[in-house]
C-alpha cells in the first residue's frame, strides 16, 4: 500500500498505517513472522484506533496482516510468566486494544489476509465487515495453551454451538468453513483481497463522516439492547443526525434523483 498520510500513532513499531486514497486508511498488523500481539503492540493498536476516531480526516479503515499470517494472537511468551497481578495488566492491555477496535469512531473493514487465531480472531470478530481470503482461517487456540477467553467476540459472527466447538476442540476453520456455519464473511480469491476492501472502503468513504460517525454509535449502541430499547435509541440518532447540513444534503440530493427518474 502507498503511504501517502502520517500514521495515526506516533511511532508505531508493530503497525504500518496508510492513506490510499482520501478518507481510507490502512492499517497493517507487523510484527515478526507471525503478527503475534505483545503489549506494546496492543498500545500500538489501541493508540493507533483511538487517534483514528479523533482524525476528521478519516472515514473508514480497512484492518489486515502483513505477510501470509493475519494474526496469530498473544505472544505466547507473556502467558510464560503470567499470575493474578501480572494477568490483569495482560488483559487490560488486550481489552483496551481489541475494545478500542469496535469502539473505533468510523468503521472497520477487517481484510483476512491469511491464519487469525485467538485474539486475531476476536479482531477480526469486532470490525464491522469481514473480507476473508481464500486462504484465511479462524481459530480459537486458548485451551491448548493453558488459557481461556474469546468466546464472546466469536459469537458476534457464529451460532452458540458454532463457537463452542471451536472452543473446545481449539481446531481452527478455513474460510469457507467458517462462512458455511454461518459467519457473515465475504470469501474472495487472495489476490482479489485488498482491491475487495477498497472497494467497500470506497462506498463507505464516499458517505458523510458526521453519519458514519453517528451510525456507528448507533450500532454499537443498541447492539445487545431489546427490541423497543434499541429501536428507540436509534431513532434518537436519527433525530440528531437530522439536524445536520450533511443529512440536508443527501436528501435533498436523493429527492432530486428521484425527481428526474420521475420525469
């Protein structure tokens, strides 16, 4: 990818952030071989996501791996040394990061270059769209090293039972596996991967930041509401989004459209 804009963390070791093309950015897991996530590497992303949100700029990211490996989770090193007061800055750390992800202001296209294991797979699981290449697959390897965690974002993309077997049996899935039981992922040919997302990226960019932003608080927002509280909270969104020159825009935009097809 063409680096045309700054990166949105400062000096990022493990990231490599670029701009495409206007109101795109891309961020590049890259770190070793492996794309395996240390603690500095989960500031890195919580750092890099956080900035993004605050960035005018920006309208949508597109979240992949350098290399053949998209992510294969916690460096297992940390878990090596790991008690109760070591642990729960471990998991701060992680919960900051992977929270920072869907928490990010603008959405996130996750681009599955390759194996996303664990928290590379929770990653992946928090975007807001998922573009997987042909030789992509999903794993939840906890149980086989000693730790638990990342059945909750799993079951953001797959049925309970779906994700209890991955858990259990700690065997990952390819691609078209894990769309197959249900996951809402997009399942292109390698080469076709980055050129899918931007091309996603691209319908997305082209909207207005102030509604994304919105719509994506919006989602978040009401994601594990009930039915009427839900409801009721995007209507409230609506409300504000209406107030803005931006929403004037588009439909008065929409309504010249329809106009001229009526003629």
């Amino acid at each position: 990818m063409p680096e045309t804009g700054k990166s949105a963390s400062p000096h990022p070791r493990h990231l490599v952030v670029s701009r495409p093309e206007p109101g795109i950015v891309v961020v590049e897991l890259a770190r070793g071989k492996v794309n395996a996530i240390d603690r500095d590497m989960y500031g890195e992303i919580a750092d890099t996501f956080e900035a993004l949100s605050d960035d005018a700029s920006a309208r949508v990211v597109i979240l992949t791996g350098r290399g053949r490996i998209f992510c294969a989770g916690n460096d297992l090193k940390a878990f090596e040394a790991m008690d109760a007061a070591s642990g729960d800055t471990e998991m701060r750390a992680a919960r900051r990061a992977l929270l920072g992800v869907r928490e990010c202001a603008i959405p996130v296209i996750a681009a599955i270059n390759g194996p996303a294991l664990g928290s590379g797979f929770g990653m992946a699981a928090l975007c807001d769209l998922v573009v997987a290449s042909e030789r992509a697959s999903f794993g939840l390897p906890e149980m086989n090293v000693g730790v638990l965690g990342g059945g909750k974002f799993t079951a953001r993309m797959l049925p309970e039972q779906a994700m209890r077997r991955m858990f259990f049996t700690a065997e990952p899935v390819d691609a078209d596996t894990f769309r197959r039981w249900g996951a809402p992922v997009e399942v292109v040919a390698h080469d076709a991967l980055l050129e899918t997302a931007l091309a996603q990226a691209r319908v997305i960019a082209a909207k207005s930041r102030h509604a994304l932003v919105l719509a994506k608080q919006s989602l978040n927002g009401c994601e594990n509401l009930d039915l009427r509280t839900g409801y009721e909270l995007e209507q409230s969104f609506t409300v504000r989004l209406s107030e803005h020159p931006d929403s004037k825009a588009a439909l008065a935009s929409r309504m010249a459209e329809l106009s001229g097809e009526n003629r």
